[in-house]
C-alpha cells in the first residue's frame, strides 16, 4: 500500500527526499536541480508538494506542483526511491488528478536528456516531448515532456 499526503516541502521528510533527489541529479546530470524549485512554489494556489509513504510509513517518495501558466501545470521534484514499489507511478497519478482537479489542461515538466531513465519513465505514462519552454529554450540538455489531462477521469488521461 503507498499512502500520499500533503506535506510541507520544508519539512524534515520533505528536506530528505528532495536532498536524495538533488544527489541522485547530480550524480546523473552534474546539476542538483535545486535552482529550479523554491518550497514556496508549492505554498501558492492550484500548486501542492506531497509524500509517498509505504504501509510501515516508510518514505518513498515525493512530487510537487505549480502553476506554470494559465491552464498549464508543471510536475517539479518528482522523486520515488529505488525499490519504492510503484511510488513513481502513484506520485504521478496524485498529481495528475490533483492538476485536472485544479483547472490545468496540460502538465509540462523538464529533465535532462542523459536522465535516460526519467524520460522512459513519463514516456511511458503518456508524456511526449514538447518544444522547450522557459528557461530551458535554447537548452540542447534539456528535454520538455507534456501531457494533456482533457478528458481526463478518475485516473487517467491520454497524451498530448
């Protein structure tokens, strides 16, 4: 059973799993991605950060988001521990519904093309790349995944 709660992003859980996700980017990327999300960015409406927890109240996980533009909603922080059993893919799902509820029609994300692993990840739950955006144009590292959530019901969506 994995459990997904609202919590605090500067909370000492929260601290944990974004300072593992920062040493895993690096370790991958030679950049921590802590310049891209400030705790406040899930403190403001229609944004959220949120815990996986496992059935002992292991920590497993955590995502957060936060309005981008207009009806667009970006994924940050999204991080599920090795081994976490499915953390990834129900931190994802949360925070898809959570957007869809919210009024977002798309959510965007960036990650690093080298993040091989990331990429299959949204890939594989209906992400398709998209022109860079913000920052990231121009950004030949950079990669831009969205998701269209029209239509979206319970769980699910289809792709952009």
């Amino acid at each position: 059973m994995i459990a997904i709660t609202a919590c605090d992003p500067d909370s000492p859980d929260a601290r944990a799993l974004v300072d593992e996700l920062s040493a895993a980017l690096a370790a991958i990327t030679g950049d921590s991605g802590k310049a891209s999300f400030a705790a406040d960015d899930a403190r403001v409406a229609r944004s959220l950060f949120v815990v996986a927890r496992g059935a002992a109240g292991q920590l497993l996980g955590c995502a957060a988001l936060r309005p981008l533009e207009g009806d667009v909603g970006e994924v940050k922080r999204m991080f599920a521990r090795p081994g976490s059993g499915g953390a990834g893919a129900a931190l994802l799902a949360h925070v898809e519904q959570a957007a869809h509820t919210s009024g977002y029609t798309q959510l965007w994300l960036e990650t690093r093309k080298v993040n091989t692993r990331a990429v299959a990840f949204y890939e594989k739950h209906g992400y398709r790349t998209i022109p860079n955006y913000g920052k990231y144009v121009g950004r030949d590292d950079a990669v831009c995944l969205g998701k269209s959530l029209d239509g979206m019901s319970g769980r699910g969506g289809r792709g952009v």
